[in-house]
C-alpha cells in the first residue's frame, strides 16, 4: 500500500499541515473544508490521532455555520468512525 512508503507519508503529511495552515486564515466555511481533507488526508495516511484532532476542529467550526450540513455530515461521521476504532465510544 503506498501510505507505508516513508517520503509519501512524509509528503502527504506536509500537505495535510499545509492545508489546516492555510484554511486558519480563512472564512470559517473554508477553514472547517480545510479541517475535513485534513482529516480524510490523515485518515488514509493511518494517522488516526492527527485525523481527530483535524475533524474535531472541522466539526467545531462548522456547528457554528448555518447551512453546510454536508459538510458537517461528513466531519461528524468520519470523526464518529475513529472514535469507534480508537475505543472512545
């Protein structure tokens, strides 16, 4: 699987980081879309830790917005699938 090579972790983590860094400055629609690939980035890199803390923030961000249930879906349902298999619920 290519998530074990160790430059394309290093890469995608990069990106990942990136991507929250650049969505903090952001409106918060776009931040919390931010914290969302973020979230699914890290997810296929198997870092579940990293992932949480991405779709955590996401989810904040988005329950103080009106109309971006997708979004929030979305967020909600992939951080509810690592707190499962991390044993937090």
């Amino acid at each position: 699987m290519w998530a074990s090579e160790p430059e394309l972790l290093e890469q995608g983590s990069l990106w990942a980081e990136l991507g929250m860094t650049l969505g903090g400055d952001q409106p918060p629609e776009w931040s919390a879309y931010c914290g969302l690939v973020c979230g699914m980035t890290y997810t296929t890199l198997r870092r579940r830790e990293q992932a949480m803390l991405c779709l955590e923030r996401s989810v904040v961000d988005l329950d103080g917005i009106e109309g971006c249930d997708s979004l929030r879906v979305a967020a909600r349902g992939l951080l509810a699938v690592h707190e499962v298999l991390s044993g937090d619920r």
